[in-house]
C-alpha cells in the first residue's frame, strides 16, 4: 500500500492548537484540544495525517518546569495532597499499562500506515509515564531509586472496574494479539477498548475536569497544567486513529465488525463508573447563569471532583445521599450547621410538604456533609425545570467531591420529574463553584445581571 503523501490542512485556530509549544499551552483550553476529534469525525484525517500531527506536536518532559507546582504542594493542606495524589495516581498507572500493552498492537496492524501511527503512540505514552514520574519526584518527592519501584509505591487501590480494564481485558487482549498478530477481530475489539472505552472515556474525561480545574483556579501557568494539555493534545490524535480504524470496519464490513464494537462497549463502558470522589463548597450570591445538559445550577465550591474508577483513600468515610420528604423535618434541622441560617421550623416543614421543593443531604457515615436544595418552577410557554437552589459542604468534608456529587443527583433527580432542564446563578469571579459545575455538566449560557427585592424577613 503506498504511504499517502496529501497533507492535511487545518483552520487557523485549530492550526494554533496544533502547532502550540509547552508554553503556548498554557493558554489553551481542553476544550481547544478536544476541537480536534469534534473534526476529525466530520472530517477524518488520514493515518499520515495523524502521523504529520504528531511530528508537529513533539514536546519534551525535560523542557518542563515544576517550581511553582513544588510550591503550591508545600502550601497545600494533608487533604488537598491525598486528593491530588489520588488522582494523579490514576493517570500514572493507567499510562504505565496502556504502554506495557501497545507493543502486540503495533504488531497486529493491518497496514502500514497503522503500524506508522501505532509506533508514534508508543513514544507518546512512554513520555506520558515519564511525565508523572518526574512530577512525583520533584513535587510530591520519592525516595524510590528506579521506575519501578515508584510504580510499586503508587499502585492505586482500584475497584473492580478499573482493575477489569486494567489488569485483565486489556492485557488478555494484547496477549491474543501478540499470539496472533493476524487475528483482525482481536484488533477491533482491542483498539475498542483501548482507543474508545479507555483514551475516549476515561482519560479524556478525566483530563477535562482536571485541567478545567485549574484554569478556575488561575494556575495555567505550572509545569503540570502544561504538561498534561500536551498529554491531552497527544490522546486527541489516539482518539482519532481509534475512530478511524472502527469506522473503516465498519464500512468494510459491518455484518463482521459492528457486533464486535457493540459487544466491547457494552461490556466496558460500565467498568468506567467510578467511586465518586467528594468536593467542596461554600455559600455566595449568584450571577452567571449555567446550563446543564438536562440542567443548570447555584453556589460556590472550592475543590473538583476526581476522575477514575478506584475507592476513593481511606480517610474519607463512606459518602451516600439522601432525599428528605415530609417526615424528615428533625433530620434537616440536625444538619442546621450547613445552612446560611438556622433552620425555621415553619419554613421546613413548607419546603418539605412541597413536591416541587427537593432537599438532598450527603452524609458522611452519620454526619451531614453538604446538602443540595432544587425547586421545580413552571412557564405557560416553556414547561418544568429545576432551579437548584442552594449548594453547601461543610468545611471538613470539602475537596472530597461532595459538591459534584451532590449535583449531579439533583440533576439526575431533575430528568426523573420530567423537567427539561436545570440551571443555577454563581458569581463570575466564583472559580470554585464554576468548577463544580462544569465538572457536573454545566454550560456558561449567560452573564446575566441580577435584581433583587428584600421584604422583611
């Protein structure tokens, strides 16, 4: 087959993204990169395309800088650092697997422009895994000597979903591979999984809610936020090659392939859903008005959530949430400490006999956490939505990922009544309850201004 020698031409913002340094990156958002595959499914590159990307795109972990991350590790609290590292351990390991496993895919291609590209993402995830290692070891600081021994160290404690994806579907399918590189079916279902269930929905996902994070937060400007944008940059290209590959298949033949897909996702994709990690919020006023895919939201937090399918660390309590109905009027009134105010027994009891009114506390083991309250408010000409009210997580259980948690099953909660959207008010300048939403679902529809009424309380 000959190589394609037709170069792909890009938009000048996506031509920008492209070609950005480490520096560069800095400045842009995940959601820049992610333009990438948006493209690529309305217009495929080609394999030599990609593999052009990828000469555009080399990027070195040394050329880094990690002294103000070093900084803000040594500032920050013992909880802030096990949310962090929870997190990044993820990342690490999972980068470390993927690597360990791409050589039988490599092997298994089915034309030489695969085998091309597939060769350029074994680079790309080894420099993902020396990525986190130089990151543990100039910020968190490690007294291991050797890659190894690191990984050893910082092997998360993972549920069965990630240990599933992890430790058994994706090796017993790159030793099938490498049993027999021939076997096209093998393939399919391989760069399914890898390419789709794993880069697509897992890492992809996870890099979103990271890297918006710390753009709210204002700190573009570390090593790791660069860093990782690279990182994201290089999936974007993985993404599309697994794309590609599937939709090839397909239309070659789909009597074949498409069962093949079908069935891997159905088995796999369940095995993303991960303990939800719990986070933090605080009360304020409100002004931009958010949008949720069936939602949109109000409040202020101070921490994200993390993406993963592990348990979340051991001190952490268990976490579950609960609906208040008419009769748990004692118990809104024990959780009197996360309100504004205290809790007025008349307005309790109102907000509670309504069913239009929804009031969902999180509990830590017996402790309230955090609560979220949502109202179902009705037009002549629009029909129902939910108007989430109120967000607030106690103090000790912020960065924890309560904050999400919570919204996220009001929201649920919101397309179970019926209502065809949510939305909320926050304050533009709030960076931590703009990240809470945003990781929830939550799009910036407007920046409304905001009038208010006081009558005697």
């Amino acid at each position: 087959m000959a190589v394609e020698t037709e170069r792909e031409r890009l938009d000048p913002d996506l031509e920008r993204i492209a070609r950005a340094n480490l520096k560069e990156l800095g400045d842009i958002r995940i959601d820049d990169v992610l333009s990438f595959i948006d493209r690529g499914i309305e217009n495929m590159p080609s394999y030599m395309d990609l593999y052009r990307r990828w000469e555009s795109q080399q990027w070195a972990v040394g050329d880094l800088d990690f002294a103000l991350d070093r900084q803000d590790w040594l500032e920050s609290s013992e909880l802030d650092r096990k949310a962090t590292l929870w997190s990044h351990r993820l990342f690490f390991n999972g980068e470390e697997r993927v690597t360990s496993t791409l050589a039988p895919f490599v092997w298994a291609a089915p034309s030489p422009e695969i085998e091309i590209f597939l060769s350029t993402q074994m680079a790309d995830e080894a420099r993902h895994t020396a990525f986190f290692d130089r990151w543990w070891h100039e910020v968190v600081g490690t007294e291991t000597t050797n890659l190894a021994e690191l990984l050893a160290e910082i092997r998360p404690d993972t549920n069965e979903g990630y240990t599933e994806l992890f430790y058994d579907r994706l090796p017993s399918t790159a030793q099938r591979l490498a049993s027999n590189p021939k076997d096209i079916e093998a393939f399919i279902e391989g760069v399914t999984l890898y390419h789709i269930v794993i880069e697509a929905t897992l890492a992809l996902t996870g890099q979103r809610f990271e890297l918006e994070s710390m753009r709210e937060l204002g700190t573009t400007d570390r090593g790791f936020y660069r860093g990782f944008t690279a990182i994201a940059r290089d999936e974007s290209r993985h993404v599309n090659f697994g794309i590609k590959v599937l939709q090839e298949a397909v239309r070659e033949d789909a009597a074949r392939f498409a069962p093949i897909i079908q069935k891997t996702l159905v088995e796999c994709l369940p095995q993303t859903h991960s303990t939800r990690p719990i986070l933090a919020t605080s009360p304020s006023s409100a002004v931009p008005r958010v949008r949720f895919s069936s939602s949109r939201s109000t409040r202020s937090t101070s921490a994200c959530g993390r993406s993963g399918s592990t348990s979340p660390p051991e001190s952490w309590p268990a976490m579950n949430i609960e609906r208040m109905g008419p009769e748990d009027q004692d118990r809104v009134m024990a959780a009197a400490a996360l309100f504004d105010y205290p809790p007025r027994s008349d307005a309790v009891n109102r907000f509670l006999a309504d069913p239009n009114h929804h009031l969902l506390i999180a509990y830590s083991g017996d402790v309230p956490a955090g609560f979220v309250s949502g109202v179902e408010v009705t037009h002549p000409d629009k029909g129902t939505e939910m108007f989430l009210y109120e967000l607030a997580v106690d103090e000790a259980h912020q960065r924890q990922g309560i904050g999400t948690a919570l919204v996220e099953a009001l929201r649920d909660l919101a397309r179970a009544q019926g209502c065809y959207g949510m939305w909320v008010l926050t304050d533009d300048d709030n960076a931590a309850a703009g990240a809470t939403y945003r990781k929830a679902g939550g799009e910036v529809e407007s920046q409304p201004l905001m009038f208010s009424w006081r009558f005697v309380r």
